[in-house]
C-alpha cells in the first residue's frame, strides 16, 4: 500500500507543504483549472470584463473582504477551501444605532436590487435594497460615475439587480442619515419592464399569486425577517430552559391521532407530476373492490400528522422537557383567513409539571420571544406601527411587561354572562367559547392583558387532558391575547393509566390502537403538561398582519398550493 | 357602556388592587375554585397526602424552586399566573465541571426515573435519570429512610419514576464524585414488570419497535441531545451571519420538482384511521375513468416535497442570504441503513455568490457545529467514543480544525484511477462517485480530512447548476467526510435565463411548470448558490450511530410508520 508515500499518511503529518507530493496525480486536470485562475467572486459570469472591475473595485474598497487567493504552486492536487467572510449588507451600515454616521468617509460597495430610479436633471437618486433590512440604500449618481451609460440607457430599472460602490457621506434628505455618493455601478441583472412589482402598491391578495417575488416588498420582507426572529427567539427560550428539541413525526400510520381532518399520503396514485391523466383503475385493489393498502408504501393507510404532541409525550416521558417545531397538516375546508392547510406548530412538553408550570411556561415564553422581536427588529417594528397596525408596539410592549391573568372557564362563562354587550353566539356553560368571547374577555373585560383560562368542561376538550376533581372539568387552558383570540392551548395531560383507559372507553376509541401512549402511563408514569401554539397565528400576533395566507412565505389553502 | 367601572380601564390603570373591582363576578365559582387551594405542584394528584408532603420537603430543601402561592385575597375574578422557573434538573448538578462536588452538603430533591436498584444487606443504592443527562444520580438509601416501605416492598423498580431528597454527599465509588444521602423517597409512578428495558443489554433493532421508550436508554437518549444540539448549533451559526430561516412548503403541486419518487397527498381518499377497508370505488372520477384531480383538496395533484431548494431560491434572491430546515420525504423503496422515507434538510442559499463562496459557507457551517457538540456535549461524546465508535473524538476534532481541502472532479478521478485499490464500481469520467470512491478519497487519499469535490460533469448533475465556460461541467460541489461519504452537497445556480431555458429544453422539461423560478432570472438575477445537507446523516456523522433509523425519533421506512 506504500503507507509512507500516500497522501493520507503524508498529509496527516503537515497538511500543506506535503501537498506537493501529489503533483504525480494533477497533470490531466489542468486544462479546467485555468478556468478557474481568476479571482474568485463571479468570475465565472457572463460579463467578465465588466465584473473583473467589480472584484479589483470591491477589493480595494476594504469592505468586500473576499478571501485571498490560495497561495498554492500550479499543478498540484487540492487546493484549501478558502474562508467564509461575511459580505457587507445594508443592515450593517443602516441597522446600526448611528444609521451609518460612523461610517461616512468610508469607501464601500453593496450589492441588492433597485427599489425606485428618480432621475434628475444633474443627478439620479437610486434606492437600493439587499433584504438584509427594511431600509434602503440611497444612492446619488451624477454622469460621472462610472457605468453610468446603464443607467442613461434604461437598462438600469426598478427590479434590476446592481452591484454600486462609492462612498458614505451624510444624507441631504430628511429620510436617512447617510447615503452613498457613487463612482461605480455595474448592472448585475435586467429587470424585464413586466416586472410586477413596480412602486405603485398593490393588493396582498395580487401578491399572494406572486409569491415567489412578494418578499421583495417592504412589508413581505418585514414579515419573513419577524417571523425568522420569532422562530430563532423560540428556540433561544427552550434551549436556555433546557428543553430538547424533538423532531416528531410528519407522516404516520399510527391511528390515534384523529383531531380534525386528516390528508391522506399514498403511493398507490402514480406520482408523475407531468400528466394529470390517472386511470382510476391503476390503483391496486382487492378481490372486495377494497383499496389494497398492502401494496402502499408503508403497507396501511398513512396521514400527514395534525400534532406532535402524543409523540412529545414519549420524549418528555424520557428527557424531562422536550419542544417540538414542525409543520402540522388539516385538511379541513376552511377558506378563511385564519387558517391554513399547512402550518407550523411548537409544542412543549414538561415533565413532572402540572397545569400552572404550563401557563407559566406559556407565559414566560410568549413574553420572551415579544420582548425578542420589540428589542431585534425595532425598524420592521415601526413600519408595522406606521403601514399596519398602529399601536402594535404598545399593545406587545403590555405584553412583554404585564402580569398575565388566569381565571377559570366558569368564571370566564359568569363574565360573559354579565357583559353588557351582545353575542352573536349564546354563552352557556359546557359550550365552548368562540372568537367573540375570547376577544371580549382578554381586549374588553381585562383591557388588553393576556388571560389564561383554564378549567374547561371535559365534553369539550380533548381525551387526553386531565381530569380535575370535580368530575366535570379537565386542566386545560387556553391563552386568549388581543386581536387574535386563542393563541396558546394546553393542558395537563392524564398521566393515570386507569382514568385514561376509562376515558378512551367512554369516547368508544378502539384502546389498542393507543398502545404505546397508554405504555407511558405503565411504566414510570409521570405528572407533565404541555401547550401547542400555532406559530403563523403569532406572526400574524406579532405584525399585526391580518391574513394568514401573508404570515407564511407559501401558503396552502383549499385549491391552492402553487410554487 | 360604564367604561370607568369596567375592569378593562381600572386594570390598565393600577393592575392589582383593581381586580377587586371584579368580584362581583365570582360568586358562581367558589366552589370549583376551593379545589385548587392547595399548594401548586401537583396537587390534584390522586396520592396526594403522599404528595403534600413531597412539596413540604420540596419547598424546604430550598432546592425544588417552585412559585410562591400568589397572594390573592379569595373571591376575586382572575389571579395573576406565576413566575416559571426551572426544576432542578440532574444535569445541573453533575453536567458541572466540579461533576456535583460544589453542592456537598446541600440539600436537594431530584425526579427521574429508576435505571437499576441494587438492595444490598445494610443500605440500596438506586440510579435515578431524568434524561436531562447521560448521568445517572446515584441514591443511597437506608432502612431509615421515609417511604423506604416502597422500596422494600417492590414497587420501586426499574422504569418506575421517583421523587428523591436528600444530602449531596461525595461519593465512595469511583464511578462519580457525589451520591445522594436520600432522607424520602415518594414513588410518582409504578413500573409494570413486562417494562421492556431492563438493565441487560437489548438490540438497537428490537429498541426500534418500542420507539416510544428507548429514548429513556443511554445510547438514544444521548442520540436526542446531540440531535438537538446540531439543531440548534444550525441555527445559531446562520443567524449569527445574518441568514434568515424561511419555511419552504411541504405539500406542494408545483411540476418542478421531480428530484425523486414523491408521495402524493390527497383527500380523495377518506381519510378513516378507524378502518382501513376503503373502497376503490368512493375515489371520484371522470367519465373516462380517471381519478378527478377537481374534487381533491387543491384541486390538483399535490405532493409532499423533496427539496426546500427551488423556494428557497425566491426568497435569497429578496433577502440576500436565507436557509431552510424542515422535513422532506423520498419514496424511494429503499429498505437500506442510509435511506429514510421522511428526513430533515438543511438549505442554505446565498445571494451573490459563487461556488467558493458557496463551499466556504459549507466548511464554516460544518466546522461550527461540529466544535459545538464537542463544547457543549462532552460527557455524551465521551459515550460514543467509549461504546458506538472508538476514535470519534479524534474524528471529530480533525473536522473542527483541520483545513478542508478541495480537488475538481476531474482530478478526484484521476487519483481514483491510480488508486492502489480495486473498486467495486468502474472509476470512469462521466460516471457519479460511488459511496466507495467517496470514501476513499477522504478516509485514504485525504488521511480523514473532509474533501469537497467540484465542477462535475453537466450530464449527472441537475438541470438548475451553473454551466461552466467548458461546456462539459458545472459548478457544483459535493462535501465528502470520512464514514458517511457525501455529506453536504450543493452548486452555484444558473442564473442567466437563456442558459437555463437551454438546459430545460434540452432536457426536455415543460418550461411553463417552471415559470416563477425563470421569473427570478428575468427580473434581477443574481449569482447565487446554495448547499443541502441532510440532517440524520449528520446525526451520524456526528454519534457515529450506524443506521439512519436510529438517528431519528421515529424513523419511516418502507412497510413502516408506526406511532
């Protein structure tokens, strides 16, 4: 095997200079390599000659750090990667508390797409924008500047992407502190003049069929930057509590799960997406006229899971405190704006808990993840205020500071029946509240506060909750917040194994098919709670975006899942 | 409407003493409300004058930190929901680098559940884990202990879960530092003894078929940590470099997809879990007998995705810089220790950006997480490298600091070709890399350094990868690591519109299925690149867990997705 010369021994000893000793291997590669003898940003495009003054202007500029070329003799085999280096983004010069002050004088170079062209007589004011945040990068281009016949010919257009480099100086306008005085531009890609997202505003409801291209808007952009700040606070909160983030399962054959309408997946139906043209016929069946599910993929029946919830259970069971973040299906016939078919859920689950450790792990996590986006997306924040919903800041400033009310269903019920205000729907104790009640008693009654209520009637909540000790109701609850009703729902779960078994029996479910839940209660069962909280709902919470179809990047609606 | 007696204003003026303005509301709900008078945690539990004086113990050790009572005088409409705080949790104690010696002599109460009992003449010592870490916490326990009845008489057995206070006292053994000196034990739940998972050694394959309980093992349990540590090491190393986390969709009937065999989603089939006899003939159809794709959910074909990348792309290209992480599903029928129906991916994208840029993104991520678990899961690490795979440490930490090296194609195939080693598969330009070859050129070739492989040959690669100027390659990149082969695979986009409109021709795909993603090349294209990684291969990678279905909670599989 000639240990000592093979470039594994050899390398492990001192990586580099030892590279050499595989020049043997290199010589029939050179021929392609040469193409990539130039230095390394986009030196692979179309326009190279052009983009050569891009990377020699970058790089003199001091802020496009790209890596050093490998210092590495020709003709030898493997090369280092080389090192990731962030390139400058607009939020790194506009996102600072100075706005970019502290960097006027600076020689710097951004890249992103033209949001609006005003060419004036003398000079043409460009905005800029890189999604990195809201704001744009305003930039001053007088005829001098280099690359300017791109602009003077219209090639240049909103939409179009550009690569710009000049220097920061203070900003004449009103509108931001800095712009950038340009020497430079170079048109990195044309925007066709049937771009459709041009500066007249248009409706969400056109965006929605032009979701590919809406997170180049402002308040598309706001949403997709909130909702990453959401998701990320979301897991800084349970990671910093200890909990474990547990993958449940997305398709499942397993037959207890059942809450709401479920999808059915299936490889029986040939999955070619070129021809809609199925015969009915080619789906195996049975000598019965049944379907054959023993020839499906999974050899039964199998959905796409509508919680993870049962299933958190098991790793709580065995962790101690486990989350779940993953997307949920129900295939229910909504075409509302407050559901979807496809969304995602968090569910904690903590061990050895009971109902208050999880309103109050509810609460201190909605607090968390508010107080997160109020103090890491102020600018995106504002412009919810000013374009969406005013007042926004206020009512998630309340509550990420107020105390958060809990009060039972059953005084819930007494309040609303002492309301002097008129219901759509009755309020009758063992009914569940609707959206009208949860809004009157968290905006209305508690002005504004969060309110938990806890303690529903067990007829109309889930067999698994735990049954309190009146016999009447479980300990569930449900935080109701301003203007969305219903955010948060969770409960103790039934962790005794004879009160569960009793339960599945008098909701006439097949006890069987819940084997390995009523397992956790055989062996070493354990008092644990946890909450479900559908996670478009809080960005719809968090922005005050009214549609659910806009808190999620590609929403998938009864006859509609396009792109 | 009494605005100024409502409690909605009194509250948003002074919080607390106000709520006394609500206790016109309550009379109703004494009675229920006297059921929650005790103290907090768990105090609806059937045991609960065996509990009482759990918490009694609890609240003394000044270790159980559970919330004060809150102060409310009784009678009043909504409490304030208590302050969450975390239980004392096994790892904080041993997870420590003093592994427990700074809390001799403090007293604590602990819950977990029972791993092995050992009842000698004069004292027991019991295991007791809470999954919080691979530690066990060794209880000591005399005849004088309170509730040592339940030890004598059987019911604390292996799986039971257990409430245990006592002293923190340096241990005798040499297995630990500090033991518990128990002074009460309180049995939560009992153990059946047909509990599966006993001290002797049992196979990962049986452990498969009780998903539900073998995260409460060493292996799995330590499995689930890392897991979740990758996980979140994923998102701390994009957020950190200013990646925005988009949700790509799930359910999806877009035509341009197609990367593999897909699972069809449909409500043409009623969705029982009750019974699996359907007949074929409740599936709507046409007068010519094929399926009617009208009446299904979104009136068309719908499929779960194989890949976040193609949406991805819409949203790089309007906020520079994005990643996905979300479950994706191949129904390929592949019952093979590499494959799973249903897995995590990872996709960055980059905009403005080229391969090396692309490739630099990867090693960075790669190295990142990879130095995480090393920090933050030693005692876990330390098991693989004892008891799953000797050496891993080292495997690892050669990753975390080793530079990668990158080789073309082209060469990779010719240092196959000299190779000292015969292959299984013939080594031929033109043809993929087998897993054999993969291996090679990392395990041997590269002595374990992490390889990645670029520019291979157009005709093996997807049709969206950026051509090179050779007209025989692209730019793409597949990362191989030492055990697991290819671990990360990506490419530069093409991003010039009549090149990809050239591709899809020749390739003979519907250019109108794939008009949104040419709309990214028409209305300002960018160079941009990205990468995908699957998730449990880097589980494995990482553990160095054998078989993929272990490196997830609940594995799917072909013939199987149970619970």
């Amino acid at each position: 095997m000639a240990a000592a010369l093979s470039p594994a021994a050899s390398l492990q000893l001192r990586p580099y200079p030892t590279l050499r000793l595989l020049s043997l291997y290199s010589r029939a590669s050179t021929t392609l390599r040469t193409s990539h003898s130039l230095p390394p940003p986009f030196r692979s495009l179309p326009r190279r000659r052009c983009l050569c003054t891009v990377i020699t202007g970058a790089l003199y500029s001091g802020e496009r750090t790209k890596r050093e070329l490998v210092e590495k003799p020709r003709g030898e085999l493997g090369e280092r990667v080389g090192e990731f280096r962030r390139r400058l983004k607009i939020a790194e010069i506009k996102g600072k508390p100075d706005e970019g002050l502290g960097r006027v004088g600076q020689s710097i170079a951004v890249m992103g797409w033209v949001r609006t062209l005003r060419v004036q007589s003398s000079v043409t004011f460009m905005e800029v924008n890189d999604g990195s945040c809201l704001s744009n990068m305003q930039c001053v281009l007088g005829s001098e500047v280099e690359g300017y016949d791109q602009v003077e010919s219209g090639s240049v257009s909103t939409g179009a992407s550009v690569w710009v480099q000049g220097e920061v100086v203070p900003s004449q306008g009103s509108k931001q502190k800095v712009e950038l005085k340009v020497k430079k531009i170079v048109l990195l890609g044309k925007s066709d003049p049937s771009y459709p997202i041009q500066k007249k505003r248009v409706s969400k409801e056109f965006l929605r069929t032009k979701a590919h291209l809406r997170p180049r808007t402002n308040t598309f952009g706001a949403v997709a930057r909130v909702r990453n700040a959401l998701a990320f606070a979301t897991h800084k909160f349970f990671q910093e509590n200890g909990f474990v983030w547990v993958s449940s399962p997305i398709i499942t054959a397993s037959d207890c799960e059942g809450a709401g309408e479920q999808f059915c997946v299936t490889t029986l139906i040939p999955s070619s997406g070129e021809t809609t043209d199925t015969p009915l016929d080619t789906i195996p069946k049975t000598n019965n006229g049944l379907i054959d599910w023993s020839q499906d993929f999974f050899g039964k029946p199998a959905f796409l899971t509508v919680s993870g919830q049962l299933n958190g259970e098991t790793y709580a069971t065995a962790l101690s405190d486990i989350y779940t973040f993953g997307p949920t299906f129900r295939a229910e016939n909504s075409n509302t704006s407050r559901h979807l078919a496809e969304f995602w859920m968090i569910e904690p689950e903590l061990a050895f808990a009971d109902l208050d450790d999880d309103m109050a792990c509810a609460t201190a996590y909605l607090q968390y993840v508010v107080r997160h986006i109020l103090d890491n997306c102020k600018e995106d924040m504002e412009f919810f205020n000013t374009w969406i919903e005013k007042g926004i800041i206020d009512r998630l400033s309340n509550v990420a500071e107020k105390d958060f009310v809990q009060l039972t269903y059953t005084d819930a019920v007494e309040l609303l029946l002492k309301a002097k205000k008129k219901f759509e729907f009755p309020v009758k104790w063992g009914c569940d509240l609707q959206s009208e009640h949860e809004r009157y008693i968290t905006e209305e009654a508690f002005g504004g506060c969060p309110v938990v209520v806890r303690d529903y009637p067990k007829d109309i909540k889930a067999f698994y909750m735990r049954q309190n000790d009146d016999g009447k109701t479980v300990a569930a609850m449900d935080m109701l917040v301003p203007r969305v009703g219903e955010l948060i729902g969770g409960s103790q779960r039934e962790e005794r194994l004879d009160y569960l078994e009793a339960r599945l029996d008098s909701l006439n479910l097949n006890k069987d098919s819940y084997w390995w839940y009523l397992d956790l209660r055989r062996y070493g069962s354990v008092p644990h709670a946890g909450f479900g909280l559908g996670f478009e709902r809080l960005v719809q919470f968090a922005t005050g975006i009214d549609n659910i179809r806009d808190a999620i990047p590609f929403p998938r609606t009864p006859g509609s899942a396009e792109f």
